[in-house]
C-alpha cells in the first residue's frame, strides 16, 4: 500500500531552506538515492509548435503579443515536421519528446492536428507531452485518448505573487488546468521560474503549492529565468547560484519521486553549478540547443559535461515500439 503524501507547511519548507548548505546537500542526495539512480539524467526534447503571439501578459515572455515583443506569431507547424522533428530527437537519445504552442488555449480546428502529433509521437517509442496552455474537458479527452503521457503547465511562482508577473490567467485557473488534466489521467508536469524579482519566501510557497496537489507532479522544471529583450523582465537581477541549488534540493526532498528538471537558464550556468545542481537532485533536462525561444546548450556540451561526471541518459520507461510511417 502506498504511503499517503506528507503535507507540507512553509515552515517546514523553510526550515530545509535554512539548512547549512552542505546538510541540505546531504539530505537531498541521500533522498534522491532512495527513489532514483542518482547516475542517470532524462532527455526530454522540446520544440515549438506554434510561436508567438500569445494572447496572455507573462512579463517573462518574449512569446507574448502584450508585453511590448516583437516576436512574430506563427502557424502551427505541419504534423509531419513535428514528426520529423520528434525522429531526430528519438535517435539523438531523447525519451520524451515535448510540444508547446504559444496560446491561451487550444481551438477546436487544432485538435485534429494535435492529436495526429501524440499518437504519431506515441509510434515512435517515446513519451509524449504537451504545453497548450487552458483545457477544457473535451479536450483532455481528446489528448489523453491519443496517448499524451504528460501535460505542461506551470505555475510559475508563488499564489501571493503571481499577479506581478500575470494578469490575463488567474493562478486558480492554472490548478483548475492542472487538476482537469490529472483526474483525467495524464500525468502532470508543473514547475516555475526563479528570479523574477520574488521573494525568497514565494518560491518556497511554490513548492509547497506543487507538493501539496492531491499528487505532485510527475516532473517539476525549475527554470531559472532568461531575461528576454523587450520583456517587462529584460532587466531583472540573476538569482544567487547558491539560492538556485538551494530550491533544487528542497524540490528533491519534498517530492521525492518526482522528476526534478534543470531547465531554462543551462546555458548560463557553469558545469559546476550544473554539477551542483544533480547532486541537489536534479535529474532531468531538455537536450538540444533552444528552449521555445530562449538558447539551451548543445547536446554536444551536454554529452561531455555528462562524461565528466559519470552520468549516462536514463533508459525510457518500458513501451512497444511502433515505428510510425515515413
């Protein structure tokens, strides 16, 4: 019988917080060697199949049509470049393979298309996960009907301070989203931004957000912002490396199944850092060199960092292997 999840408090969040560095370091490894190979990485793959143009106002966004970008929007792409795509990602060594559209939403001329782009991905062997945005219950039907694994949606900051980075989505709607998708189920992927002029305080709040769902979420990208040119966050100060492996390892212990991702930010830390951040447990990444919009390194960097480390990519989890038609 599994065990019931333990509820979390801010106070208990932040008491792991203010552990002395090393003791928290200590705590978060010893967890993540529990629940986890603590040699092995995910490769997740992620590409933009819809860009710009987004509806919403989230003042990190270079994606949206509201906060003074000049990012041109795009049609959604044709399903057999996302499958192309997706192909390459496969042989490049990526297990799960991502698809994030830049929209408020999802209309019903898209679904068709969008479901075409799980069950193809879905053929190839890997896991499948989208980014849409809102769901509504048919569409979740739809999606979770076709195959999608996992669903993106992140709430990316505290309750108290969300309405400082956006106003166009209320953070209700994002745990109404989360939920929906859940109880339908497809597995939930939720994280957040760190550095987006928050208290230390709310990113704790965050995680005690996330490991308080009726089930954390199976992944958790903790993202550390890129500021983008042109984004009413463009000049906003770096989070401290030291704070950022703090909030890795305090993700570790408190969802101690959940897959930890290192996301957006890569490109700007060092292998130590990096280094550092595994060890917090952090064990997953995107592979490949852009995130939607933002940079991310290449895999090559990826592969020697890895080499120096020890580290190898983390086998996907058992499913048949269908290759889809040509």
């Amino acid at each position: 019988m599994t065990e019931p999840a333990k509820t979390w408090t801010r106070e208990a969040a932040q008491s792991l917080y203010d552990l002395p560095f090393m003791d928290l370091l200590f705590e978060a490894q010893s967890v993540h060697r529990a629940n986890f190979d603590p040699n092995r990485v995910q490769l997740s793959r992620l590409l933009s199949i819809k860009t710009g143009g987004c509806a919403e106002d989230c003042s990190y966004c270079s994606q949206s049509a509201r906060n003074g970008s000049s990012l041109p929007a795009s049609k959604l792409i044709e399903v057999q470049q996302v499958l192309s795509e997706a192909r390459k990602a496969r042989d490049a060594g990526a297990t799960r393979y991502c698809m994030g559209a830049a929209w408020r939403e999802p209309k019903a001329r898209d679904m068709a298309a969008l479901v075409a782009m799980v069950e193809g991905v879905k053929a190839m062997g890997m896991e499948t996960c989208m980014t849409l945005g809102m769901l509504d219950d048919g569409q979740v039907t739809q999606l979770k009907t076709a195959g999608l694994d996992y669903y993106n949606h992140n709430i990316d900051t505290s309750e108290r301070y969300y309405p400082e980075v956006i106003t166009t989505r209320s953070f209700a709607d994002r745990i109404d989203t989360l939920n929906r998708v859940r109880e339908a189920g497809i597995k939930v992927c939720s994280g957040g931004i760190l550095g987006m002029g928050e208290e230390p305080a709310d990113r704790l709040d965050m995680l005690v957000t996330l490991a308080n769902l009726p089930e954390p979420p199976d992944s958790v990208p903790i993202n550390m912002l890129m500021p983008q040119a042109d984004t009413p966050l463009a000049e906003a100060e770096p989070i401290d490396p030291i704070d950022f492996v703090r909030i890795i390892a305090v993700a570790r212990i408190m969802m101690p199944r959940s897959h930890v991702r290192l996301s957006a930010g890569r490109s700007d830390m060092s292998d130590e850092m990096q280094a550092m951040c595994f060890f917090a447990g952090a064990n997953s990444i995107f592979a490949g060199d852009t995130l939607l919009t933002a940079e991310n390194p290449e895999a090559s960097q990826d592969m020697a960092l890895f080499a120096k480390l020890g580290i190898q990519p983390m086998e996907p989890e058992a499913a048949p292997k269908v290759e889809a038609a040509e």
